[in-house]
C-alpha cells in the first residue's frame, strides 16, 4: 500500500494475547473477561490507520496470568516470520500481569532490526477512562518508526517507553504502574513521536528451544522461614533462582540446604528487592552474598528473580555449561 505522496506506507503486525487490554464484562460473568478481538482493539484507536497499514492477528485470547513459557517461544516465532514477510513492526497486547516476564523472554530470543513493542492496560475497555487505546496508538507509533529499530523488545505504557530486560510492574492499580528502577525509561512519547534518551546494548540471541524450558522455580527468604520449602527441589525442578534479602543474604539455616542444591543444579542469587545488583564480596557472615556465592551459588547481578528464572531456563534449555551460566548472567545484568 502506497501513501498520499506515492511513498510506501510502513506496515504494523499487531499480535493479540488478551489481557485487561481486551476484556469488557459479559452479561452472565461476575467480572471482566478477555472478549475483544484485535479488530475491535484497532478499531477502537482513532487515527491509528493513518500511522501505518495495520494487520491484525488474535494470537491468544487469555488473561496475562494464564499466559505459559510455550505460549511467547511460538510467538517469537511468529515475530520472526513476521520479519521474513516484510513487516516494519510488531506490536503485542496483552495482559500486564505477566508482561514484564513476556516481553524479557521474547527479548532473549528475538534480536532482529524490527522494532517489537508490548503494551497493554491497566483499565479494563468498560472502564471510564481506559488507558488501553493510547497505549496501542502509542505502541504501533514507536514500532513505525526508525529510531526504534535494533533496540530490542520493548514495553511502552503511560507514553513511557522502557527496554524489556529492565521494566517492572511496580503498582497494582496504577496507570503509571510500570518503570525501570535501575535505569529509568528509554525515552517517552512527545508531540506524537518516540523520543529516545538511550538505547541498550546489542545482546546476541540465545536459540530457540525445540522442547518445553525446563522448570526453574523461585524461593523467597523471610525472616524466621525455615527453609522448608528448599527441600526435596533437586528431584522437582531443573533450577533454582532464590530472591534473597537486601544485596544477597538469606538466613543462616538456609546455608547447608542450598549448597547441596547448588552441588546439584544452577543456583542463582537474586534480591528480592527489585532495583540494585546482588554483591559479592562485602559481607562475610554465614548465609551472607561472599559465602552462598563460596558454597556455589550464582550472582544474578541486576536481574530481579523473575527475569533470572526466565534467563536460568533459557540457559538450561540451550545446553549452556555451568561455567558459561555465570558468565551469561554478569554479561545480560
């Protein structure tokens, strides 16, 4: 398709996963419910043709919660045929419960030129004031445009735009409910167009995995837990990701327990904080970041435990050493 002027006109994907971006309240349903078709989301968004031909496919139909790991290794390789077919963008909708885990998953496995944007909403389309149609105009504007090309996955909510390997769901409830503590927003939507502070570093992809990910699952140390639930996870789980106190710690009952895991199975520290990095050398008490990194435990640097869960199961699956894990971690931190 041409424009006015006889120049090409850019083309947007826009994939569908459901979420609160497409629910609307069902007449026997006690709440809202993921109904709406990409059509409808599309045609909902006044002047949205106007940026780019628009081709919209309902991917999924689910809330962001119910969304799996097998779900976003097809999508990304629907984005990549995507490419393949000649698309200058890509946009995905879909619920924000998961979003910051979806989009750092395709952000590991998708390193081409098209621009890949995740958006969604906090509102519900009923809702009055329902953010979901500014944040598709938005999306499909920075997916059009060059500057965002060969900047990886990315997430825009609120007209804030955020790297995949850095954004949170900070709120619940909130329409400014998604930042990046350690490094704040790419750029922000201005006057219509993406204005960009910085972009990330080029991180190689890893391979898509023929078979499901292995299971990594997260512990979480408390005060006073015992650890109980430490047991028994080198015959359940392929990995283990433990969102520790502060810059790394857990307590010292937790020691003896994790490092017959990590004997078994990659063991990566992580803060349960969300923003910082683990350390690795300032404390020295037992069950501090020195010694469960001594007893074999891996740093996850910067990377909360949801993003180092995702990364540890990327890893495994693609066969990476034991070694090269650690690395991987310090080098995507």
């Amino acid at each position: 398709m041409f424009s006015a002027t006889g120049a090409p006109r850019c083309t947007v994907l826009v994939l569908t996963l459901g979420g609160t971006i497409a629910m609307t309240r069902a007449t026997a349903a006690p709440g809202v419910t993921p109904t709406l078709t990409g059509s409808d989301l599309v045609g909902a968004v006044p002047g949205l043709q106007g940026i780019a031909e628009i081709t919209v496919e309902d991917f999924r139909q689910l809330p962001g919660a119910s969304l799996t790991t097998g779900d976003i290794v097809s999508l990304v390789e629907r984005i990549k045929r995507a490419e393949r077919e000649g698309f200058d963008g890509v946009v995905v909708t879909q619920g924000t419960d998961t979003l910051e885990e979806t989009s750092y998953l395709a952000d590991l496995y998708y390193r081409g030129t098209v621009p890949v944007v995740f958006t969604g909403a906090m509102r519900n389309a009923a809702s009055a004031g329902a953010d979901g149609p500014a944040n598709l105009l938005a999306a499909v504007r920075i997916a059009a445009s060059s500057e965002a090309r060969d900047a990886g996955v990315l997430v825009v909510l609120g007209d804030e735009i955020h790297a995949a390997r850095h954004v949170r769901k900070t709120h619940t409830t909130s329409l400014e409910a998604f930042g990046s503590p350690n490094t704040g927003p790419m750029g922000r939507m201005a006057g219509g167009s993406a204005r960009f502070h910085w972009l990330p570093k080029p991180i190689a992809p890893l391979p898509l995995p023929a078979d499901a990910l292995p299971q990594v699952e997260i512990v979480t140390a408390s005060l006073g837990s015992s650890g109980v639930l430490l047991n028994g996870l080198e015959v359940e789980v392929s990995g283990l990701v433990v969102a520790a106190f502060g810059v790394g710690h857990v307590p010292e009952s937790w020691c003896s327990r994790l490092e017959a895991l990590a004997a078994a199975m990659p063991v990566v520290l992580a803060s349960r904080i969300g923003a910082g990095p683990v350390l690795t050398s300032t404390y020295g008490f037992a069950g501090s970041e020195s010694d469960l990194l001594a007893r074999g435990l891996i740093a996850a640097g910067t990377l909360d435990p949801y993003k180092a869960r995702l990364l540890l199961s990327a890893l495994l699956a693609a066969g990476t050493p034991r070694a090269e894990i650690a690395k991987a971690f310090l080098d995507r931190s």
